[in-house]
C-alpha cells in the first residue's frame, strides 16, 4: 500500500488488538457501529416499504405536485429519505471515529 492510499478502517473480522483493554474498545466501537447502521436500515425499511408499498392507498387520498403522494413517496419521497440517511451516517460515524480515536492514515 502506498502512503498516498489511507488504510481500510478496521473490520470485526480482523483480529483485535492485542491488550484487553484494547479489546473491549474494540467491540464497544462495533457494537456502537452496528447500532448505527440497524437504526438506519429500520429506516430506510420504515420508508421504503411502509410508504411506498403498505401505506401507499392510504397516502394517495392527497396529492403533491399534482401526482397522488403515495406515488410520489415511492417515486421520490425515498431517494430524499436515502441521501437523507446517508449524510446522519456519515456525521455518526464521524463522531463515533472521534469518540474512540480512530483514524484513517
């Protein structure tokens, strides 16, 4: 790897560092990490497939722009709720990398 490359972040299946203390850091970030990411994903379910497939009749009794909000919800609605999740998760893990001191070098 050259020194212009930064290095991968490190990954549950690489080994941990080797004193206990590291070790409980360790687990504690991905443990924090994965509560992240199952937080975004529910909602990402919540609002790919709740409005746009469950809900979608009762949300096309009102219109937005013309076009039944359902529609729009599935259509559009999604894609702002993804880039949405996408920035609270890079400002998470932002912070969760300064709160343990991980760096990428």
């Amino acid at each position: 790897m050259t020194p212009e490359q930064p290095s991968p972040p490190p990954s549950p299946e690489t080994s941990p560092p080797s004193g206990e203390s590291d070790r409980a850091r360790f687990r504690a970030y991905w443990r924090v990490n994965l509560a992240i990411v199952g937080a975004l994903l529910a909602v990402w379910a919540g609002a790919s497939l709740g409005l746009g497939v469950l809900l979608v009749d009762q949300l096309n009794r009102f219109k937005i722009g013309g076009a039944p909000l359902g529609f729009w919800v599935a259509q559009q609605g999604a894609i702002y709720v993804f880039v949405v999740l996408i920035l609270i998760y890079v400002v998470a893990m932002a912070r969760l990398d300064r709160r343990f001191g991980v760096r990428e070098e």
